[in-house]
C-alpha cells in the first residue's frame, strides 16, 4: 500500500554520493539546488512490459524510464532514478497521450504539483517523489522511484547517449526494471483511487 501526500513546506531530495542536495521542492515548484538540469538523459526501460499480466498492463498508457544524472555539482558522481509515468487510458494513434506521459507539451502554470510518497512494501524506497497532473485523459502521475548511485556511467549509455538497445544489460537497468514491476500493483491503484476521487469530486 502506498501513501501520498502533498509536499507541505520545502522538501530537499539529495544527491546519494555526496547527501548535499539536488532538488528544492515545494507543492507546486521544483528548483534544482545548483541550477542547470538534474536529469541529462533517459530511456524507456523495455523488460517492464514483458513481465507484466495481460491485465496488470490494461490500460496501457504507461511509459517506464531510466533516468540518468550525469554528474552531482557538488561532488560529480553520477546517478540515476527509475520512473514510471501512468495515465488512467490507453495510448492512442495520434500519440495525444504519449505527449503527456513523454513530457512533450507545454502545459500551464501550476497544472503540476509535488507529492512524496511512501510504501509499507519491501523492497522499495523509503519515500520517493510523485508529480501530479490534471490531463483531459485523467490524472497523471509520474513517480520517481528513488535515485541511485550509478557506479559507472558507460553501463547505462553509449555513443548515442542513455540507451536500453545495444548495451550490455546493467545491474541498474534490471534493478529499476525489477523496482518498477514489483512496485506494480501499488502504483496501479494510486493512480486508479486518484481519478476516481477526482470522478467523484
């Protein structure tokens, strides 16, 4: 079972190498504590899907990510967090969906505000960062599962940058493959009791 509540006040999320920290957080803005970016690259984590039920991944308008932080400003070490973003719909062919759980479109001051959340299960972070998103196809929320030491870079990116193809499989992709698909049917639930309070509302 996962809890989640609205970040009250300012909320620091650092760095796992060094504990300084990352990212400022308040209900409705996010501030990277250094300036510049906290996340440089990503991909879609491809193993998630194969290890889920038919009906675990109906509906299917979900996209799995590595995340990837190239470097701490404080000490340099590099991190990474597994993410899933959820919609309550599936995906569709004019990939109107897939902008939203891809971030690929502009959306309106305040339409995103910052949770954490914390789970009873083991195996799984102490607490991690959920944003939340009012969609015309529901609610959205994007969890940030945790960030984690990435001991060396190249095991998570190539050539062409974070990549899931064309790499020898890491500990850290099937560690935040693992993570995700454990986490499943927690996350699943959040976000199905999320939109129908808001269909209650």
């Amino acid at each position: 079972m996962i809890e989640a509540r609205k970040i009250e006040g300012t909320h620091l999320i650092k760095c796992p190498s060094c504990n300084q920290p990352l990212l400022e957080l308040t209900s409705d803005t996010l501030k990277v504590a250094a300036g510049g970016c906290w996340i440089d690259d990503g991909d879609t984590i491809q193993s998630v899907t194969k290890h889920l039920t038919d009906e675990q991944a109906n509906p299917n308008a979900f996209w799995p990510m590595l995340d990837v932080g190239n470097g701490c400003t404080h000490c340099g070490e590099s991190y990474f967090t597994p993410r899933l973003a959820m919609l309550p719909c599936n995906l569709d062919t004019e990939f109107l969906v897939q902008d939203y759980l891809l971030e690929n479109i502009s959306l309106p001051e305040g339409a995103i505000t910052f949770w954490l959340c914390t789970s009873s299960q083991a195996e799984t972070p102490h607490d991690w960062l959920m944003t939340v998103t009012k969609t015309p196809f529901g609610v959205m929320h994007d969890h940030y599962l945790g960030i984690y030491h990435l001991q060396d870079l190249s095991e998570v990116s190539g050539k062409y940058g974070v990549s899931s193809c064309g790499l020898k499989e890491s500990d850290s992709w099937t560690f935040a493959s693992e993570l995700i698909v454990r986490m499943w049917d927690d996350l699943r639930a959040l976000n199905v009791h999320a939109n129908r309070e808001i269909r209650l509302a």
